[in-house]
C-alpha cells in the first residue's frame, strides 16, 4: 500500500516542488532534452489528451463539456487539462478532481486555492456529489491500476453514453486485479486507442531524476518515506525504472468508449452551472452547497409510483396524530441539535423514533425504544413499511422559518424523505402557511398530505402561523434503485452524533 498521505503531506509537495505524482511523459517534439520534472509530468497529461479520439469528441461538443480527474493528487493536471481543452473548443468547460487522500486535497487548496474543484472520494465507493452521466470525459492517470472492480461500477454510473474514459498507467498482468486488462474485456467498454508510451516514459524519468533527487533529499528527512517517494515518481535506479526500462512493465495510454450494453436511464439536458465555488481558507469547503450541480434531479416524487406503501400511514395519519399529541403532553421534546437552522427566535423540537447511519446499511437501523413504548401504533405501521431508514416527529414552532440545508451524505443521497402532515395550521384561509420549499420550489402541507422530496437538494421549511405549531411524520425511505442518488456531500454533523448519544441514554436508561 503506497503512502500517499505521507507523499502529500511531505514539505516537497507543500513548497511545490511536486506537483505530480506520476512518471511522466517525454515530448517527442521537443528539441531539446529539458529536465524540468513538472515539463515531464504534464505532458503526460497532454499525450494522454493528444489520443486521436478526444479531439474528434470535443469538436462536436456544444453544450458545457464536464471533465473528471479520478485520483488527481493535487489538482496540477487539472490546469492542464482545462487549458488543452480549451483550445479545441469554445464550449464552457468544467473540471473536477477527486482524490481519496486528504492530504493531497489539503495540499491542493494551499498549491492552487481549490481551484479548480477537488474533492475527496474513492472512486471504489459511491461519489455521492455527481449525478448518473455526468461526465463526457473521465481521465485517470496511474490511479485504476490499484483500484479494485468496484471502480469500474461508479466510472459506469457517473460516465454519459459514449463518453470518453482516458487511462495512463502501468501495464501489468501480474497484479491482483489488473484494471486495464479488465476495461479491454468489459461489455460496457470499447478500447478505441492504445498507445505504448514506456520508452517515452523511461527517458521523462530518468531526465528527472536528478532534479527530484535534490528535492527530495532536501525536503523529506525520513529515509524510508523517500524511497518510497522516489518509487512512485519511478525515479532511476528504483525497482519500478528497472522494470519498464527492462521491458517487465509496459506503460500505456488508453482510450476508452462507454458504450452501455443497457440502456442508461433518462436524464435531463446537461445545466450550464460550473462546479465551481469561491475559494476559502477553511478545510471543510468541500461541503459548500452553491457548487452542486443538481437541477437535473427532481426536487418532489408522487408518492404513489415511488412509494405506494405510504398509504398505509396516510390512511391512519389520525392514529399517528394523537400519538404525536399524546407524546407532545409527556415529555418536552428536544430541540434539533443543530441550532444554526433554527435561528434566535424560531423553534424546532423532534421526537426520534429511528434512525440509520449510513442508510445504505439497513442492518444500521436503529430504533430508540423509550420513544417508540410511547407510540406503538405508529411504531406498528412504520415497522409495516419496506425499506424504512428514519422516522421521527417534528414541530416547527409559530412563526419559524428554518434555514436552507442539505441532508448528509450518508442519508440523504440514498433516501427520499418524506413529510406526512399531522397537525398542520392555516391561518386567515392560507393553504401555504406550512410549506417545505425545495431548490426553490414550494409544496404547502397539510394534514393527511404526503410530500416525497429528495433530502439531498438544498431545502428548507416555514411554518407563517403566529401562534400555533405545525407538527409532521418525518420518515425516509430507501431511494429506488432506478432514480438518480443525491448529491449531498459530508456526513452527519457531531452536534448530530452527540444528540443521539445523548437522547438514547435518557431515553434508554
């Protein structure tokens, strides 16, 4: 296993002396034989992009074209990338990285202030940021070859119909799981172009060598980190020069088209919103919500085509609601832990009955048994109900408007939530004095109703009425297969974590 935390993390990456991780490139049409490391290394970028089927793609491009770097270390080949497509064509472009080291995107935001975008996911797992057919062009630079099966699942999902995915990377049949060996049988894949690079590869490392030797020896101390350095730049004298300079290993660019054996579920026009945000000094600006690109999801779902079983709760919402009421007279309920949505003066109280982090593992869900004594009718129907991940009660206090959020990454983007109204108030005749407005767009509540939205899309609630509260049946259920997942990013919160921990304590002493 490669240590490229401590790759990232070293002082030569954080002075920029490397800006890359790969073995480079030698231009062939250089005239002189240069040894600067950083010329090598993004020429590896551009040999890869000079591959005769992407021109031909991008010339017929004329909406926003999106590109993904897949194991993009620091973001430098983004720049690259970003430059050469542009001069082929007038398109808007939008580029993206994602590495699942954070210290290479920690790295990224200080070399180049987080832009373009990086972000930190194993392509082995669900990117839950990017919505199915996302992307025309996929690049991967010496990242698929240790990657497992599962990569070429999510590059399946997140990649358009005959988009392009391009791979730079070491041939070699000997590993566990070799990646190119498996794209060149897979069914979804065509190999349009291969070209083998090793003897231009060998001559980009060993002209950098020196000049990364001096880097290396004077900026990482720890001798065993710097051989481990100097192996992943494949620098000369390493087993792994060794090897393709001997012909063990072969070094190649790939060029593959997705080509679905099944048909890809609709998705709307591509959106002309670039995944970009401003930058910021905080490390947790991966989670900002204005650099989402999901106006192609839907905001709301019938309930009765994606979840008809929730008839059985909108047929015995009455039972529900006397049971909410009754619980309301028992115990004060407990704010939401997250304060910051409520505001000085609004209220927002909840009454848990389960949850599931993450939702994709149902064998997560937890149900809080002081709550649920309570409410055993409700508890009944909800247990009735297939695919259930959370179910809580929730007042939204007189005259409280909640802040627009996002669900967490590990719910939201595999659940839809749902509101089944309880005891819902209307003032002076007005039907929207209780709605939920999602991406804009608002649903009135009202009791009986079930509104089926998806959690992940940025959202919030009001409750206009001067007096009285609105109380509701939140429940989330696991999101179908065949819809699009959401694109929430960060987990649940440790305000979150400590409310629960908290709340199952008192309620189960």
């Amino acid at each position: 296993m490669r240590d490229y935390d401590g790759y990232y993390g070293s002082d030569a990456v954080a002075k920029g002396y490397l800006p890359y991780c790969n073995i480079g490139l030698h231009d062939s049409d250089a005239k002189l034989m240069h040894d600067v490391p950083q010329a090598h290394n993004a020429h590896l970028y551009h040999g890869l992009l000079k591959l005769s089927p992407v021109a031909d793609a991008i010339s017929h491009h004329t909406h926003r074209l999106h590109v993904l770097d897949v194991g993009c270390g620091t973001g430098a080949g983004l720049h690259v990338i970003q430059k050469t497509l542009e001069a082929w064509t007038s398109s808007p472009i939008t580029t993206v990285g994602v590495d699942k080291c954070a210290s290479a995107v920690k790295a990224h935001k200080k070399l180049y202030g987080g832009k373009p975008k990086v972000l930190q996911y194993d392509v082995e797992g669900r990117m839950t940021a990017f919505a199915r057919a996302k992307f025309d062009l996929v690049t991967a630079v010496q990242s698929l070859q240790e990657c497992t099966p599962s990569a070429l699942t999510e590059l399946s999902r997140v990649l358009k119909p005959q988009g392009l995915l391009l791979v730079a990377d070491f041939v070699n049949p000997r590993q566990p799981f070799d990646c190119l060996h498996a794209l060149q049988s897979h069914a979804d894949f065509r190999l349009l172009e291969h070209r083998d690079v090793s003897f231009s590869a060998t001559i980009a490392a060993k002209s950098s060598s020196t000049g990364l030797r001096a880097v290396l020896n004077e900026c990482v101390s720890d001798a065993a980190l710097r051989a481990a350095m100097a192996e992943m730049l494949t620098l000369k004298k390493t087993p792994q020069y060794e090897d393709v300079r001997l012909g063990a290993l072969q070094y190649g660019l790939f060029c593959f088209e997705y080509v679905p054996s099944t048909p890809v579920p609709d998705v709307l026009p591509p959106v002309d919103n670039a995944l970009t945000d401003d930058s910021s000094d905080n490390d947790d600006d991966d989670d900002d919500d204005d650099d989402i690109d999901d106006k192609c999801n839907p905001s709301y779902y019938d309930y009765s085509e994606v979840f008809p079983q929730l008839e059985l709760l909108r047929s015995h919402y009455e039972t529900i609601r006397d049971e909410a009421l009754k619980a309301q007279l028992a115990h004060d309920w407990p704010n939401w832990p997250e304060d910051h949505y409520i505001g000085e003066d609004g209220e927002w109280r909840v009454f848990p009955l389960c949850y599931t982090f993450p939702a994709w593992d149902a064998s997560k869900t937890t149900w809080v048994h002081g709550t649920c004594a309570q409410c055993p009718a409700t508890v009944a129907l909800l247990q009735a109900i297939p695919g259930i991940r959370t179910a809580l009660f929730s007042k939204l206090g007189p005259e409280t408007t909640l802040g627009a959020h996002r669900g967490w990454a590990d719910l939201a983007n595999d659940i839809l939530r749902c509101h089944i109204g309880l005891d819902v108030p209307t003032y002076d005749g007005d039907d929207a004095t209780c709605c939920i407005v999602v991406d804009g767009e608002p649903r009135a509540q009202a009791n009986g109703r079930v509104l089926v939205f998806d959690d992940s899309k940025l959202h919030f609630a009001f409750n206009r009425h001067p007096t009285a509260a609105r109380c509701i049946l939140i429940v989330d259920l696991y999101r179908p297969a065949h819809l699009p997942r959401g694109m929430a990013r960060g987990g649940h919160t440790d305000e979150l974590d400590a409310f629960i921990a908290q709340y199952n304590a008192a309620m189960n002493p």
